[in-house]
C-alpha cells in the first residue's frame, strides 16, 4: 500500500484510513484491485435489508506484500452533513471489485451479501465467513466478532471503538426519547459521526482480517477439509433463498387472524364465566400459577429452570380432562400464539410485494443443524384434525381443511408454476442404524422395511403387550435425544409403567443402539470430550468429563442427539449445495426457497416438475458412505398452497 494514502490520516492508527476525496479513493481502488484477498463490511442504515434499509458506507482492507494489513473506510449515504463521497461517484468502482475473482472475506458475509444484492452488485470468487469458521474453531462460544477477537485470539483492545461508538449511539437515541434497540431499527448507523463509524468499521475489518489469519495459520480449512466449502458456499445459498423469500396470501392471512381473535374472545369469555367474578391474565404465569395452585388447590411437581411451579401445557393436559379451566386455557393459548407469532407477526415482515423473507442461521445450533427465525419455520403449528372435520366435516386425509392453517396462507410462487417438497425419509433412524450397526435396525432398512411398524412387533412380542405403531414411532424418534419413561408416557398416552415396559425392550432388542450410545461417549471422554462425525465435524462437550453426576448424564444425552441430528443436518447442508450447482449447469427457472427440518423447498414451473424433482431425488440420496444404510428421500409437491402438498409419482 503506498504510504501516501495513509499519511495524512483524520483517524487515529496509522493502517486505518477515512476515504472522503475522489483521489484517495482512486488511489485506494488501484490498489485494491491488485490483491487477492479483500476483506469488507458494510455500514448500513438498518439490520432489515428487505424492508427498505441500505449500505451507507463499506468498509475494506487486504494486505501489502510485506504482509502489512491495511483498512479503510468509504462513507456514502451517512445522513451528518458530514464531507464523504456521492454513492454515483463511489458505485461503478465498489461494483466491480466486489465482482472480481479475490476470496472475500467478511464476519457474516451473508449480512454483505444482502446489502451488495440492494445495490445491485455480485460478490464474486471465492468467499470465506469468520463467523463460518469460528464456530469450527470452537461451536460452544458466542460468534459476536470482537468476542472471538479477544477470546480466541487474545487480542485486548477488540472492542474498543465498538465500546465508544455505541456510546454515541445511545446519546443519539436519548435525544430523540428512543431505546437504542428502538433507535438502530430506525437509523443503523447513518447519523453516526462519520469519523468514529469510519474507526469502528475498520476496526472491524482488522479483527475479522486477523480472525482469518488465526484460522488458517492453524489449518482449520484443511482439519475441515470437507465441512468448510460446504459451509461457505452455504453463506450463498442461504442468501439467496432469503432473497427469494415466500409469498404469502394476505388476505387469507388476515381472516384467519380475524376469526382466531374472535375464537380468543369467546374463549376469554367461558373462561370469566367458570371464575366467577376473579380476573386474571391469562398471558401471565404468574397469574396462571396463582389461579391454579391457591385459588383451584391443583397439585404437581414439575419446575421451570429458575425453580418456579410450571403452568406450561404439558402440567394443563394433566388435568385438563377432568378440569373444564385447564382445557381452556390450553385452547386460549393456542388461539394466542395463532394471533400474535403466525399471523400478525408474518404480516408485519412482508415486503413490499407480500414476500416473507426469513432468515437462515447457519450458527444456530452447536450441533450444525440448519436453524430459521423471523418467522421460526420449525416451530409452526401442524394443520389440526380435530378444527378439520369441525370445519369441513373431513380429516384432513381425506381431504378436509383446517380454517386456521397456517400453511395455507403459503401459495405457489405464480399460476402455472409448483413447490417441490423433498423430504429425507428418516434419516435421524437411517444415521442410527449406520452407526450403530444394529442387526435388527440395518436388516429392516437393507429390506425396506417399515421401521416403526417392526419396532412395534419387537416390543410386542418381547413385552407380550400391544405396542401400536405410533408408540413405536415416538420411541424410535425419541432415542437420539434421550427419550426417557416419563417423556414417552405423556408423548404417547400410554401409562409409565407400559412406556418404562417399552424402552426396556426396545434396547434388550435393539441392542446395537445401546452399545453404541455408552459406546460413542466413552470414546468422547477419552478425547476430552470431543467426538467427530463422519463428515469431519467436531462436536466438543467437556461436561462430559465434569465430577458431577447429572452434569455428566445430561451431556451424553446432549452428544448422543448432536452425533445423530448433526450428522443428518451434514446432509441437508451438503444437498443444498449439490441441488444449487444442479441449477446453475442446467440454467432452468428453479428457485430453492425454504429448508424445514430435513425438508428442501424448491419452486419451479410445472412442466419441468419431473425433471428437477429426479435431479434432486439423485443428488439428495447419493451418500454411499452410508452403506448399507440407503439414503432415501420421499418427494411431495403442490400446485396451491403449502397445505395441500401431495406425493408425487414417478421419482
């Protein structure tokens, strides 16, 4: 870097620059464009980059042939009557560096991809996430940047301009009467001092530029020789399924909103009536636990963490069939959480054009899986059987509908175009067998065989009692985290004594799954805490080897579920970038659009349905690491709506 351009610095460190003349940022784009590494980060106006915030300045930096790292920052759209560059001065040059072949470098790359996408602008090359690789380097810390600057790499002063400048930002929000989380919602940072932004967002390039030094100085790509291009890619993928985003029918959406208001009030009202004249809020559980506990005389023992009676729906369904107020209360909750969390929530995160785009964390859990928010796609509710033939007079096998799906107020894309569903067919179980090389489990799956329905007949004939399929369903599912006697009673309805009955004869039968279970977290605690799945990732629990007993025992349980739910989320991840390369080479209209659980979610228009769902169907099942374990994927589509996905034939 010529020192010119840093010689006459406002800022206060001499490998940090303010770009605010044409000449210095000519001379900085030259230079730029000559290396092969670029680190960036944007400024922006707002976190909600669909919803009408932008970049107001970009942040860069790269290293000179001595090694030397070099910073800068570029404001363009900062609202301080402040001197900086016209955003059409700065934008042709911005553009074309983006798109050249240098790897990028950014902590949270997706978050610069959105805001360059705003701009019409293409990250290009290679690209490498700090926040990607931190979470290799260790899943069981917070990402935060500055965080990961001063643990993992010991460097003290990490958060320094972070610390000041948010002291400015709360002197900012003071003034107009805001909450600073109120006040960055509406502004970001553009009516930050320029300079202080300016050190900030260098100093954020610095700590992301040496984060990535300290990563492959130590070897994490080539430790992660097969997990890290996934997850880069990954960082692109998922930015452009957000951007897809997915269209939501209004309409609809509000009269469900509408009529699960109504039902609320209704509710509200039976509920005063069984009370007498004594109020309560039934939102509070406080109240709840009140009302419950001193005021019906009810009796039980489960306890939230803070050590609090728990009113939650599994202590109201105890009670609830001899106890009119916990019936309703359990219904007035799910009347709530309708209202509030799928319905006008959703409302409010459309776009311009009724577009729901959620946000895909890759960081979301220690275990590697895939985790969604705003909205959680995870957690929706299920179309209900019971509303269905209330409401239609049909289960919704036999066609009926729910009035309060939410699913329904997902459409296609457009007329004449379908959402594709792909979907692993138990794969948590599929990830069992292969690990665990259990006879019977490997036998019924080299078979094809109905898993559930053979665990049914094995518990059956051991315990000599009915096992009915859904119990067996609910006892293999519940084995990769730990499923205990209680939790399969009330998850299945059967008595503790029959669910205890159960699970004893599911491990004397499935006794692969028990050796490999004391196995795998034996072999952990002598790696110190620490096991690798097949795909090379690590996943580090040192409770593992705590002296307290139940710190121990909930950390197995926790190594069990991240070795199964993990390994499976590897090959969701690994699809994703499979099916995306598939796209790209074939050049059809084909929009991936939303992953659930182990489902994909895939627009395309219809005549060419057959033809992705195979390209998909084959890269999806193709792990042959797996054997003799196949990897099968089972396909539904829809021509309408979430809701009425069916299968498809002939794939």
């Amino acid at each position: 870097m010529q020192n010119s351009l840093f010689a006459y610095e406002v800022t206060s460190e001499p490998n940090k620059a303010l770009i605010t003349t044409p000449e210095r940022f000519e001379r900085l784009i030259r230079w730029l464009s000559t290396r092969d590494k670029l680190v960036i980060d944007y400024e922006t106006s707002g976190l909600l980059w669909a919803r009408g915030a932008e970049s107001i300045g970009m942040g860069l930096g790269s290293w000179d042939d001595q090694g030397r790292l070099w910073c800068a920052y570029v404001p363009y759209r900062h609202r301080t009557n402040e001197g900086q560059l016209p955003f059409e001065m700065v934008a042709p040059a911005l553009k074309a560096l983006l798109s050249n072949n240098a790897l990028k470098i950014a902590h949270n790359i997706k978050f610069e991809d959105h805001f360059s996408r705003r701009e019409g602008w293409v990250i290009n090359g290679p690209r490498y996430d700090t926040i990607v690789a931190c979470r290799l380097y260790d899943e069981n810390r917070f990402a935060e940047l500055e965080y990961r600057a001063e643990t993992d790499m010991g460097k003290k002063d990490a958060r320094r301009w972070n610390t000041k400048l948010h002291g400015h930002i709360q002197n900012l929000a003071n003034g107009l009467g805001l909450g600073v989380k109120a006040y960055l919602a509406q502004c970001g940072y553009a009516e930050t001092a320029i300079q202080l932004c300016g050190q900030y967002c260098c100093t954020d390039i610095e700590n992301t530029a040496l984060l990535y030094q300290f990563y492959e100085n130590g070897g994490l790509s080539q430790k992660y020789s097969r997990i890290c291009p996934t997850e880069m890619r990954l960082t692109e993928i998922l930015c452009t399924m957000e951007e897809n985003g997915l269209p939501i029918d209004q309409k609809y959406l509000s009269g469900v909103k509408w009529s699960v208001e109504d039902a609320k009030v209704k509710i509200e009202a039976q509920l005063n009536q069984f009370l007498g004249g004594f109020k309560v809020k039934f939102g509070s559980d406080d109240e709840v636990r009140d009302l419950l506990w001193n005021r019906m005389g009810l009796r039980w023992e489960k306890r939230t963490k803070k050590n609090k009676l728990s009113v939650d729906n599994e202590v109201l369904s105890e009670f609830a069939s001899n106890n009119a107020v916990c019936a309703l209360l359990i219904k007035w909750r799910d009347a709530d959480k309708l209202c509030t969390t799928y319905t006008q929530s959703i409302l409010d995160m459309l776009d311009s054009k009724g577009v729901l785009h959620s946000s895909f964390q890759q960081l979301g859990t220690v275990s590697g899986r895939l985790s969604c928010q705003d909205p959680n796609f995870q957690n929706f509710p299920c179309d209900d059987d019971d509303r269905a033939v209330a409401f239609s007079g049909k289960k919704l096998e036999d066609g009926g509908i729910d009035p309060w799906s939410i699913h329904r107020a997902f459409p296609v894309r457009q007329p004449g175009w379908v959402r594709l569903f792909p979907d692993y067919s138990q794969i948590e179980l599929r990830v069992i067998a292969y690990y665990s090389g259990d006879p019977v489990m490997v036998d019924a799956y080299t078979h094809d065989e109905d898993i559930h329905a053979r665990t049914a007949k094995e518990i059956s004939a051991l315990t000599g009692k009915d096992c009915p399929r859904r119990v067996a369903k609910i006892t293999n599912f519940g084995i990769s985290y730990g499923i205990g006697d209680k939790g399969l009673s009330v998850q299945s309805g059967v008595s503790l004594e029959d669910a205890a009955l159960f699970l004893k004869a599911f491990f004397a039968r499935y006794t692969g799954v028990a050796q490999y279970r004391d196995q795998l977290c034996q072999r952990a605690k002598a790696q110190n805490g620490e096991w690798t799945n097949i795909f090379g990732r690590t996943r580090r629990i040192p409770e593992l080897l705590s002296p307290e007993f139940w710190q121990v025992k909930r950390a197995e349980r926790q190594m069990m579920s991240s070795a199964i739910s993990g390994t499976a989320a590897e090959l969701t991840k690994e699809s994703l970038v499979r099916i995306d390369d598939w796209i790209k080479q074939s050049g059809l209209p084909v929009l991936l659009c939303n992953t659930v659980h182990d489902e994909i979610q895939i627009d395309c228009p219809k005549e060419i349905m057959m033809v992705v769902a195979k390209a998909v169907k084959e890269r999806m099942e193709y792990y042959p690491e797996f054997a003799p374990i196949p990897i099968k994927v089972d396909i539904k589509y829809s021509e309408k709506t979430w809701a009425d996905k069916t299968k498809l034939k002939g794939v």
